[in-house]
C-alpha cells in the first residue's frame, strides 16, 4: 500500500512539473530533459511512469474536465454558473488546469490531441437542458447552442484577460454572466441567481472577502 501511494504521488509530481512546463513554454519547447532537471526523478523513474512527451499532454488534458467544487442547487441554473465561477477561480492557481488550455489553443499540441472544449460543451449542456426541463429557461432558448457560446466566449475571456495587467479572472467570468444570464433566465429564477466574482471561494470553502454577493 506504502508503495502504491508513492507511485501516486510520483505520478502527480511529475504531471503538475509537466502542466507548468506546458503552460510556460508550449508544447514544442517541452522536453523529457528540461522536466528531469525540474524534478527529483531520473530518466528511468520518470519512464516508469510516462514513455514520452505525447503521453505527458495526454495526462494534462485528462485532467481538464473537473467538477470540484459543484454542489446541488436550488436552481440547475446556478450549477451552470457555478462551474464557470470554480474554474475562474481555481484555474490561475491550478498549473493542470492552466495547461489544459494552453494545449487546447496551440496549434500542434491541438492537431495531436484535440481539446476538452466538447467536453465542456458537454457538460454545460446537460446542466442547461435540467434547468430547461425545471422551466428555468426562456423559452427560445438551445442549451447546445448557449453552452458553445459560453465556452468559446469563457476561453476567450481567459486568454485576454492574462495579458491585461491586474486582470481578474473570477470578476470577468462574473461579469460576462452578468451580460448572458438576463437572455437565457426565466424572471423569477433570473432574481435569485448568484454571480459574484467571490461565490466561488465560497463554494469551496475559503474565507471570501467581506462583500455581499451580486446578483445578476
């Protein structure tokens, strides 16, 4: 059992030194040598684990598609907002997640290995479909449609926002809600949903900064 647990722990070492050197170089400029200089590791052990470069991607971007952190809500609605809210939060501190998007957006690392944003559409289309059938939704409202739209604009908020200085992930996702939710949203359920930028640390159990939540 003591070994298992340090194979597992290994294997996590490695993945997260992987995710960083993919998010900070790309995929091309990752090599095998430059992760063994990151880590306690010889070639040897680090093969026992991953044989090549390709299968280290493939590891991160398993890793992509998460709901840590989602919990039942009143409102199916709330859960959709929810899952965008987490992953602004976590994903400036979380080098698996942050690299599971760098691979998405390069361009070879994409041609090998495809993305997760199907997946995410996925996801999001489930939630948004409950939320239909609960009556939580206009009733001209696609969920396949409106989950594709809050992916692509979700990833393109990421991206601009990393290169705007004192860029606020969670406050942007917050607000991008903020401009979606009023098309989609029946009234009654509308008024009671829940988008401030901190509802997440909240969701997660962290100490969240004094202010009362926004409402969309």
């Amino acid at each position: 059992m003591a070994r298992q647990e340090r194979a597992i722990q290994t294997r996590r070492i490695i993945v997260e030194a992987a995710a960083e050197m993919f998010d900070e170089l790309g995929y091309d400029a990752t090599t095998i040598g430059g992760l063994i200089e990151r880590i306690p590791l010889t070639r040897g052990g680090l093969y026992f684990h991953f044989t090549s470069k390709e299968e280290l991607a493939r590891a991160v971007l398993d890793e992509a598609v998460t709901l840590e952190g989602l919990t039942p809500q009143t409102h199916k609605l709330q859960e959709w907002v929810d899952l965008g809210l987490l992953l602004a939060h976590r994903l400036p501190k979380d080098p698996v997640l942050s690299a599971s998007v760098r691979l998405s957006v390069d361009v070879k690392a994409r041609a090998l290995f495809g993305t997760r944003w199907p997946d995410w559409i996925s996801v999001g289309k489930q939630l948004l479909e409950e939320a239909q059938f609960r009556g939580e939704l206009l009733g001209h409202v696609v969920p396949s449609e409106i989950s594709r739209l809050l992916v692509g604009a979700w990833t393109g908020v990421l991206l601009i926002t990393e290169d705007i200085p004192g860029g606020d992930l969670p406050r942007e996702i917050s607000n991008l809600f903020d401009l979606v939710l009023p098309n989609i949203a029946a009234p009654g359920v509308l008024s009671e949903l829940d988008t401030s930028p901190y509802r997440a640390e909240r969701l997660l159990g962290a100490a969240a900064p004094a202010e009362p939540a926004r409402t969309a």
